[in-house]
C-alpha cells in the first residue's frame, strides 16, 4: 500500500468523520429546539383550552349552586315582601347551565377528554330532575309553608346530593386532565432534552474517533515513519562514510518505505561489489609488482652469470629465490646451462 494513499485516505475519512459529527450535532440541535418548541406550543395550547374548560366547569358549577340559592331562599322567606323572584332567577340559571355545560362539554369533547364529557352528561341528565324538585320544594314552602314544604326537602337534598356527585366526578376528571397535560408536557420535554442529548453523544462519539485517528495517525507517524526513514538515512550517511555494511530496515508493505529501503539495499551493495573489484584491482597491482621487481633482479643476476661466463667464470649461480613458480624454473635453467658449459669444458679439457 502507499503511504501517501493511506494518509490521504485517512485523513480524508478523519476529514468526514468530522464534518458528520458536526452535521449530527447541529442537526439533533435544532430538531431538539424544535421539539421543545412544538412542546411549549401543544402546552400552551392545551393550557388555554384547559383554561376554557374549568371557567366553563366553574361556571356550571357556579350556575347549579345559584339555583340551589334561589331556590333555598324562596322557601325560607315563602316569597313575602317582595321576596318572590327565586323562581325566575333560578330559570335563568338554569339556561345558563344549559349554555355553560354545553361550552363545557364540546372544549371536552375537542380535547378528548372522556372522563369530563361522561361526568357532564351525568350533570346534564340529573340537572332536569334537581332543577323540577327545588322548584316544587319552593312552590310547596311558598304555597303551604314549612308543614308542607318540609316533606320535599329531602327529596330535593337527594337530587341536590346525586347531582354533587356528578360534580365531583367532573371536578376530579378535569383535575386529571390537568395532570395529564402537565405529564404530557414534561414527556415532551424530555424527549426532546433526550434526542438533543442522544445528538450530542454521537457526535462526541464521532470526535472521539476523529481524535482517535488523528492520535493513532501521530503515533504511527513518529513510532514508525519517522524512525524508519531515519534508519533508512543512517544508513546512506554510513555508506557515504565507507562503511559497507549498513543496517537497512526490510519494509514491504508501504511502497514508498519499501522502494527506499530496496534502493539503499542495492546502493549498498554495488558499494560492496566496487570495493571488491578495487581490492581485486590493489591485489593484482600489488602481484604486478612484484613480479616486475623479481623480474628485474632475476635480470640482474642472470646478467652478472652470463658476464662471468663470457669471462671465462662458469662458476656463477643464479642465487635469488622468487615466490613466483615460472621465475624460478628460469633461473634454475640458467643455472643448468652454466652448469652444463662447465661440466663440458672440464671433460674436453
């Protein structure tokens, strides 16, 4: 693999990793914002319908109580002294409530609340029967006094305490509902907190592995590299200093570490193969020589023979001994043909 091709990969993945990690987290950022804000909008909307409701539920309420009033005085004061619109203002309350539980029922019925619709069509369907007997309780006290309108209380507390009942119920479910908005809001909330949250792990998570990469690429960088090519040029600074064997280290996987190190490999050993040639070439200078200076004083000696010779002298030897095998049969040759002249004159003689 080259090395300029794995750092550019990775520094290009390194690069993109990166840029993900910013992109996620910008994105989970401002999906979370807008969860929070679609949060606070569904709970403000909700807050204000449940705001309509309970005035509507207070209102209804506000109305069953107002005819119980009515009602209740009416039969206290038997309509004396003028004292005799209870009647008629419990009417008006009456359709007051119609108007009231109606508003009530319908914000109920748009925000799903099943509880509240059932506990206002209770209200609904007792109110006729409350209404009619504190009507006749009144009536019965204005028509006949206490004697008479003493036996329909009770009748009238019965209607007036099955339709508290209902009213409780309503109350209750409208407090759920508030209590249920307000989990609804905090679950939103913290969904979208969770999914701003998970964001911000990833993209840690990414600039981790960036920071892992750029920390691995520095330490295979100044671990590996570098040592390597520092290698690599002691060896070519020893080579250059006449040393011929140098430490070259055997990279083959990283072509341009393994190129260099073939080619200081080759230098090294054409060194190798010139330094023997010159000790080969020294060698045989140093052979020639010699041979050149036992030549000339195998010279020497055979001339200083020969001279003796012409003078009559055949006694004269070749005495010189030489390291070289073809000098020396030369010189035992002349020795011979002296000896033999001699030997020759001496049986002629």
């Amino acid at each position: 693999m080259r090395l300029s091709r794995f750092s550019l990969i990775g520094g290009l993945l390194a690069a993109v990793i990166a840029v993900i990690g910013t992109v996620v987290t910008i994105y989970f950022g401002m999906a979370a914002q807008g969860q929070l804000a679609e949060a606070v909008s569904i709970s403000n909307q909700k807050s204000q319908q449940l705001l309509a409701l309970s005035e509507a539920l207070r209102d209804s309420h506000l109305d069953v109580v107002q005819v119980q009033q009515y009602f209740t005085d009416v039969s206290a004061t038997r309509g004396y002294n003028g004292l005799d619109d209870g009647p008629a203002k419990a009417a008006e309350s009456a359709k007051s409530f119609e108007a009231d539980s109606g508003k009530a029922r319908e914000l109920a019925v748009a925000m799903g609340l099943d509880g509240v619709v059932q506990a206002l069509d209770q209200m609904t369907k007792d109110f006729p029967d409350y209404f009619a007997t504190g009507k006749k309780m009144a009536e019965a006290y204005m028509a006949g006094g206490a004697l008479v309108g003493n036996k329909i209380m009770p009748e009238f507390d019965a209607a007036a305490e099955k339709l508290g009942a209902a009213i409780t119920q309503m109350r209750e479910q409208n407090a759920v509902a508030q209590q249920a908005m307000i989990a609804d809001t905090e679950n939103r909330q913290a969904a979208a907190l969770a999914f701003s949250q998970q964001g911000r792990l990833i993209g840690v998570a990414l600039n981790i592995v960036v920071v892992i990469a750029v920390v691995g690429s520095t330490i295979f960088v100044a671990g590996y590299v570098l040592p390597s090519f520092d290698r690599m040029t002691g060896g070519l600074d020893a080579l250059a200093a006449g040393e011929e064997e140098v430490d070259v280290p055997n990279v083959t996987f990283w072509a341009e570490l393994s190129r260099m190190s073939n080619a200081i490999t080759v230098f090294s050993d054409n060194n190798a193969k010139v330094r023997e040639m010159q000790r080969d070439e020294r060698a045989h200078s140093e052979q020639t020589q010699e041979r050149a200076r036992a030549m000339s004083a195998l010279l020497h000696e055979v001339g200083e023979v020969v001279d003796a010779a012409a003078s009559g002298d055949f006694t004269r030897r070749v005495s010189a001994e030489f390291s070289d095998a073809e000098l020396n049969r030369l010189a035992e040759g002349v020795n011979t043909l002296v000896e033999t002249v001699e030997r020759g004159l001496s049986e002629t003689g």
